[in-house]
C-alpha cells in the first residue's frame, strides 16, 4: 500500500494487491482505493465477480489470456479468437478497466471504449513482467493520475521500454527489473 500526500495535505491511497484474498478484503474494501488486482485473485473472482462491487475506488484487472479464460469460463483460444470482444464484456460486467495482456495488449473500460497496445515485443515474456506493469500502475494512480489515463500509459511505457531494450542490445529475454530501472526514462519519453 502507497500512501501519497496530494493537494491541500489530503492523502491520496493506492492499493496494488500480490497478498492473500483475507489481507485484501481488510485493508481495500472500505478505504478509497485505487485496485490493481492480479492472478491471485482471479480464482475468487471466478467464482464471484459481484465482490468488485464493494471497491470503493476504481479496479484494473490485468490478466493474461489464460486468467481471462478462468474469469469468463471461455477457453483460452475462444479468448485468443476475440481478445477486443472478450475485454470488453468483461469490462462492461464487472465495472472495471481489464488489460488484457499479450501481443497487442487490450485496454478495455466499462463504458465499451477500447483501446489496442502498439508496443511491446515476445522478450517480454518473462517471470515478473505482470508485476512490472501492476507496479507502473499503482505508481501512476498513486501521483493522483485518473485511473484509465494511469493504465494507458503504464501499459503503453511498459511496452515501450521493452522495445528500447530490444533496439539497444538485441532479442534476448528481458527481466523485469531491467523495464523497472528505466520507468523515469520512459515516463519522461512517453510524457513529451
């Protein structure tokens, strides 16, 4: 949890969540959050998509196409088939900014608007990237910024840091911490 002193002294809170579903349910529900969620939680949600509901905040989910077959009872190639289709419905159910991860990752809002990710490269497909882009994220709702326009940008940046790597020493895997070290760079690039 990130707690961010804002205008007027008022404290502005994110909450990015990697802990257990108990944790979760104490310190989120209740307090004006900002919801990152990720694959943790996917099984609960299956099981009952209405909890979002209680989210004081708004609530980006970012699964990747076999999370989102979990979350929708689809398979992953009926998902793979319609990935704009599939954030969309999903995004509409829940009430919530889904990111639907993979190449040309889908960044879907409730209200039916979509957008498709033009950066991003397979060296990306590595242990902790998930993570990578839920902490650009909490980072950029933590600075008070809205929560699509957050998401956007992290996930755009999170892409585009990938493809600067790539250009720079060749295709061999990328690590997370190498996109994490380069955020500044990369916000001040995709901010210009």
């Amino acid at each position: 949890m990130a707690q961010v002193i804002g205008d007027a002294g008022k404290a502005h809170q994110v909450f990015a969540a990697q802990a257990g579903l108990e944790v979760v349910n104490e310190l989120a529900f209740g307090a004006d959050y900002a919801e990152t969620l990720r694959r943790w939680r996917v099984q609960f949600l299956a099981r009952d998509p209405q909890v979002l509901a209680q989210a004081a905040g708004p609530v980006i989910l970012t699964p990747h196409p076999g999370e989102m077959a979990r979350l929708t009872g689809k398979s992953t190639e009926q998902i793979q088939s319609d990935r704009v289709g599939a954030a969309c419905t999903l995004a509409n159910k829940l009430g919530a900014i889904i990111v639907l991860k993979g190449a040309h990752s889908v960044i879907a809002a409730p209200d039916g608007r979509h957008w498709i990710n033009t950066s991003g490269n397979p060296s990306m497909a590595t242990a902790g990237m998930g993570d990578a882009l839920t902490g650009i994220i909490a980072g950029l709702l933590a600075q008070k910024i809205a929560a699509l326009t957050a998401t956007r940008l992290a996930v755009f940046m999170h892409g585009h840091i990938a493809d600067k790597l790539i250009q720079e020493r060749g295709s061999a895997p990328i690590l997370a911490s190498e996109i994490i070290e380069r955020i500044p760079e990369g916000l001040r690039e995709c901010t210009a």
